[in-house]
C-alpha cells in the first residue's frame, strides 16, 4: 500500500525471486552502449579530423584515440572500486556527468592538444560508467532476469562496436566529424535526468581500512603513457634519443614505484596474489597483443580508405561493417570450436587466420582501384580475432576464482584498452617511418603495406606461445 509515497531513491528491499523493472536495464544500457561505440565511431572520422584541426601525421593523430583508451582502461579498476565505496549509483552518475561533458568539449575542439585532452577525460568518465553499470545489474536482478541482464549487456559490446563504424560514417558525411562526439550529449542528459528515477539507490558497505587507490591509479596511466610517446617518437627521432629514452626511464622508474606502492596500501588496484593465476596473466598479455592488432589495423586502414584511396567516411563505415559482423560470427561460432579443439588449439587457429588477413591486406598494391579490395582481407582478420578473442578470455578466465571474478574481469579489460593504445602506437609510428614522416596524405598508401606487415608479424608467432599451459577444455582438449 501506498507505495506511490516512497521517494524514488529510497532503497526498497525485495526478494530474489522478485521482478525488477526491465526500464532500468534498458536505461543503463543505453549508457553502455554509448561508451562502446565511442570506441569505434571516431575511427571511421580520423581523417576528417586530421585536416579540420591540422594533425601532421599519422602518429599525432593516435593520440585521439590512444588517450581515450589508456584512460578507460587503466582507470576500470578505480572504477570498480569506487562502485564498491562511493555506491553504485553515485558512480554512475559521476561518470556518466564526466563523459558526457567531455564529449560537449570534444566536439568544440579549436586544436589537437584540445581534443586530446577531452578524450582523456572521455576515459575516465567511461571508467567510472562501465563498472557501476555492471555493478547495478549484477545487483539489482537475480535468477533469470540476471541471466538475461547479463546476456543483454554482453551483446552490447559487439552491436556497439558494430554500429560506431557506421555511425562515424553517417555522421561525419552529413553533419561533420565533431558530431561524432556531439551526438553523446543529448543522449547523456536524457539519462542522467532520468536515472534518479530509474536506478534505485542500491545498498552498499564502505569497507574499513582502505579507500580508493588514487595514487597507485594515477601511475597505472602514466606507465602506459610514457611508453606510448616513446614508441611514437622512435621511428623518427631513433630509440637513442632523449625523446624516447627518457620517457621509458620514467616508465621504469613508475613502474617500480607502482609494485612498491601496491604492496604498501590496504586495497591494492591488484592484489599480489592476482599475479600468481599464470592462466591469468598470460590470457591478459594475449587479449592486450591480440586487442593491439586490432585497434591499429583499423586506424591505418581508415586513413588509408579516405586519404589514399578517396573513399567517404560513410564508404568507410559500410566496409568495416562486414568486418565487425565477422568477429561477432566467429566469437558465436567459437564455442563449437571450443568443445571439440580446446582452448589452445582454438587460440593458435585463431591467431593464424588472423595472421592471413593481415598478409591479405599487406599484399594489396601500393594504389588498389577500388576501396573493397580491403574487404577480403578484413573479413579474413575478423574471423581470426573472433576465435583469439573468444579462445583467450575462456583460457584466462578458467582458474579464477568466483570472489575474485570481477577484479579478473577487470584486470582482462585492462589488458585489452592498453593493447589497444599500443596497438595504435606502434602500427601507427611504423607507418609514418615508412611514410618518411610525409603525413597523413596519399602516400600514405605505401606506408599501410608496411604497417600492415608490421602487424601480421606477431599472430604468426604467438600460436607457439601463448597460455603454457593453456587450460583445457572439451573432449579433444588433449590437442
């Protein structure tokens, strides 16, 4: 009775097997969605950012990309943290307020440096977002409405990466690449006016002796970030020259600090015995290599499509799209690998079919006649990327415990926003070397052979690597 008199943020108790309203899931991902596709829609307007704003080259231009993606990830566990301490709710908010000014700023860019640091506070907003959004569904339903939620949120990761390569295309065509980040805006308002109503403000515990650990955050984006402007700067200022090395001194000397310092708090952002799940770390450091390849394959070849070969941002978008759909076939497909090949055999499949995309790509001649010459071969990548993918998240994720479930998660998505930055980093600055530091005009159509070879190198290695030894699964995991 009476319940119309309860304020909406008042925390109701209900019972496992109570319903929960399905608005609240579609509103949260609707904010997830957001986040996901801003990984993927500026690609498709790289270019046109490029010459709007006056990026020199290929390796200056990264950096719109790389900034976002260093601080999503190396902030989701901060992220997760203070979903646990600051409530669920609250984070949610504070991320969501963040991400969707800095995609106002973004959009408003006078110059490179601006733009650059918008997409960094992009990150974080995204890393405060995605955790809580989790958090609240992984709370707020149970039983099957829970198992549901989650398939739901799962599939927004592949329909938003999907849909950002198109809609990058559509909206720098016919409205221009700062629409890209302006579209956030009206969606990001709607949501936070409608989240007081929406999403209850769930119980949480602060937990004594340990808050949120903001120094041990701070080092575990600088470290990437320093070896980042240092593989940019290598391939024209060479690996002996002060720009590059004093750089990874930092690094070094940061990440020294950082094992220093995580052995010193109460809450580490890892803590020492995550280190000690071998399938663990060696699944992380395939997702950040494989996730590499990905991210910087895709920004040479948007630049390559529109500057080298005259394609439109929406031509550029409809043919990524067969690309994005090939992963999603490949990681649904996967499973049926899994159960008959195991893990490691699916792994190295993976990886070698992707390595065959890549020569596909790298084989095109310097000036192709027509932009869907790239197609076959990234369709090609697609499908190895899917089995990888799918193949190394299981492998990683089979000796994990259920209370430390969520930090591997997100020590895994990490793992895969770092490799994307360093992905882009280094395909990016191999380009340019190529190039001869020309730009980002048509002759960087030579460069993306040489960038395209760069990145076939490692698939084609790490079949003999990865995961020793990978967990097995399925009947013929004996292979």
């Amino acid at each position: 009775m009476h319940r119309h008199l309860s304020p909406p943020s008042a925390v109701q108790p209900w019972s496992v097997a109570e319903r929960r309203p399905w608005r609240t899931l579609v509103l949260l991902a609707v904010a997830q969605f957001m986040v996901v596709v801003d990984m993927t829609v500026v690609n498709v307007a790289l270019p046109s950012i490029g010459a709007g704003l006056r990026f020199s080259t290929a390796t200056d231009l990264q950096w719109v990309v790389t900034m976002y993606v260093l601080f999503s990830g190396g902030l989701q566990l901060l992220g997760g943290r203070a979903a646990d301490l600051l409530g669920r709710r609250r984070t949610f908010l504070l991320g969501l307020s963040v991400f969707t000014a800095a995609s106002l700023s973004s959009g408003m860019a006078p110059n490179p440096l601006w733009l650059i640091v918008s997409r960094a506070a992009q990150g974080l907003g995204a890393a405060l977002l995605s955790p809580a959004v989790l958090s609240v569904v992984t709370t707020l339903y149970a039983g099957s409405q829970r198992a549901a939620a989650l398939g739901a949120w799962g599939a927004i990761g592949g329909a938003g990466a999907a849909a950002g390569l198109l809609l990058g295309g559509l909206l720098t065509t016919w409205l221009g690449w700062p629409w890209v980040f302006f579209i956030n805006v009206p969606v990001g308002v709607a949501a936070l006016l409608l989240t007081p109503r929406l999403v209850p403000a769930l119980p949480h515990r602060a937990e004594r002796g340990g808050g949120l650990d903001l120094a041990g955050a701070l080092a575990a984006v600088g470290l990437p970030v320093l070896v980042v402007f240092a593989v940019t700067s290598a391939p024209t200022r060479g690996w002996a020259s002060p720009q590059v090395l004093i750089p990874l001194l930092a690094a070094a000397g940061l990440g020294f600090g950082f094992a220093h310092l995580e052995r010193q708090v109460p809450r580490p952002l890892i803590p020492p015995a995550v280190w000690r799940v071998r399938s663990l770390v060696s699944g992380t450091a395939m997702m950040l290599g494989a996730t590499g390849v990905l991210a910087g394959i895709l920004f040479l070849t948007s630049i390559y499509l529109q500057r080298a070969l005259g394609a439109s941002p929406l031509e550029a978008g409809l043919i990524f799209l067969p690309f994005a759909l090939a992963v999603a076939l490949a990681a649904h497909l996967g499973g049926h690998l899994l159960a008959h090949l195991g893990t490691r055999l699916t792994v190295v499949a993976g990886l070698l079919i992707a390595a065959g995309g890549l020569a596909l790509m790298a084989g095109l001649p310097v000036r192709t006649a027509s932009a869907g010459a790239v197609l076959p071969g990234l369709v090609v990548l697609g499908l190895g990327l899917g089995l990888a993918f799918l193949g190394t998240s299981v492998a990683a994720m089979a000796d994990v415990g259920e209370h430390t479930a969520g930090l591997a998660s997100g020590l895994m998505t990490t793992g895969h926003e770092i490799g994307a930055a360093l992905g882009v980093a280094v395909l990016s600055g191999v380009a340019t070397a190529s190039a001869g530091g020309s730009g980002l005009g048509t002759t960087f159509a030579a460069a993306y052979r040489a960038g395209s070879i760069a990145a076939a190198a490692p698939p084609s290695s790490w079949p003999w690597s990865p995961c020793s030894p990978c967990p097995r699964s399925g009947p013929a995991a004996a292979g």
